[in-house]
C-alpha cells in the first residue's frame, strides 16, 4: 500500500482515539508487513467513573492494540491528564521529538488540525513541530471535527473493519459510547467506501506528503 513507508506511527490523544481514527488501516498496514509504533499520550483517569479501576484504560489500549497486531514493544503509553494537554504542550513535544529519534517514523497518523477537541488540538499541532519533514495524515473522529477534507483514502476489506471492532470491543469502560458500536464503524466504513467506489475504507486528510 506505501512503497518504501515502512514505519508507521499513530498518535493517540487517549487512548482508543488511534484505533477509532485508523484501525482499518492500522490492520491493513500490519497485514503488509509494516511496523506499526502507538503513542496515547493519555489514560483519561480523571474522567473515568469513579467504580471503575483507575488503571482500566491502560488495560484496555493494551488489549486493544494486541487485537490489532501491534507490538507490545511498540506501545507507548503517557500519563498526561485528561482535558489537560495544553497545559504541558511542551513536555509532550519533547517526548514526540525523542520517539521521532528512537522510530524514525516514515509516516505519522494523528488528529486533523481541525479536530475542536483541546486535547485532540494539542497533539495534532505539537505533532506537526515535531513531524514537519515527515508525511503526516490526519484521522477524523467526526464527532469532533467540524470540517474535513477528505483528500486521502485506504481501501480496505471487511476484515480489517472487523479487525478495528474487535479492538474497539476491548474497551468495556467506553462501550456506551454510540461511537463505538459495531453498526457505527462499518456505516462509517461503507460511507468513505462509497465515496471512492469501493466497499470500505478510511478516509484522511493530507497535512504533510513527503515524496
């Protein structure tokens, strides 16, 4: 699917926002042989419901990940506080600076600069410092993007949307969230299929194509 882009990094805000965003194409990729490296920059401890163990969202991104494919090597995980990335936009460009020396990414898939979320926002604008020379395609989370430009696509077939539900499944805490529900995913899939003529795939917006 993308000579030559071996290393791929997906920027999650929370964790789930990678698989929601990509995990289509996340599975495809991995399928391909690609290296596939996750960054969730937070847990979401302090929204969580107070019966639920703080730890749940950690549980669950590893989980998940695994559904997908992704190395348990490749996972990384930061403590930042929900609603709050603003606050350290810094420290979390730090961080994408040195996992930029330790991958090497080829392409970074994150947030579009248009998602209204702040903590979305935050890592989608600090991700552009620190990946400017690199491709970047921006997921969209559709509840949270006003406008999106939807300039690039990957086909992908039913398993790798079943793929991206299975993973979904395996975070119990956020299982009422109508975003997460199978009919939601493979409506959403089907949709950006008809866009370009197939029968599933996930669309993106180009911020950065390197060549």
């Amino acid at each position: 699917m993308l000579k030559n882009k071996n290393k791929i990094l997906i920027l999650a805000p929370h964790t789930d926002d990678g698989e929601l965003g990509c995990g289509g194409t996340i599975a495809k990729l991995i399928e391909e042989g690609k290296e596939v490296y996750y960054a969730a920059f937070s847990t979401a401890e302090e929204s969580l419901d107070s019966k639920l163990p703080k730890n749940i969202l950690d549980i669950e991104v590893k989980r998940a990940t695994k559904k997908l494919g992704i190395k348990k090597k490749n996972l990384f995980i930061f403590k930042n506080e929900v609603r709050k990335l603003n606050y350290v936009r810094q420290d979390i460009l730090e961080e994408l600076i040195l996992l930029k020396e330790k991958i090497n990414p080829d392409i970074i898939f994150m947030p579009t600069i248009n998602d209204i979320h702040q903590d979305h926002h935050t890592i989608a604008n600090e991700g552009l410092r620190a990946f400017k020379y690199r491709t970047i395609l921006g997921y969209e989370l559709i509840w949270n993007n006003i406008s999106f430009n939807t300039t690039a696509f990957v086909t992908l077939n039913e398993n790798h949307i079943q793929l991206k539900s299975n993973a979904l499944m395996e975070y119990k805490s956020q299982k009422n969230r109508p975003y997460m529900s199978q009919e939601f995913i493979f409506s959403l899939a089907r949709t950006r299929g008809v866009q370009i003529g197939k029968k599933y795939a996930e669309s993106f917006e180009v911020i950065r194509w390197v060549i």
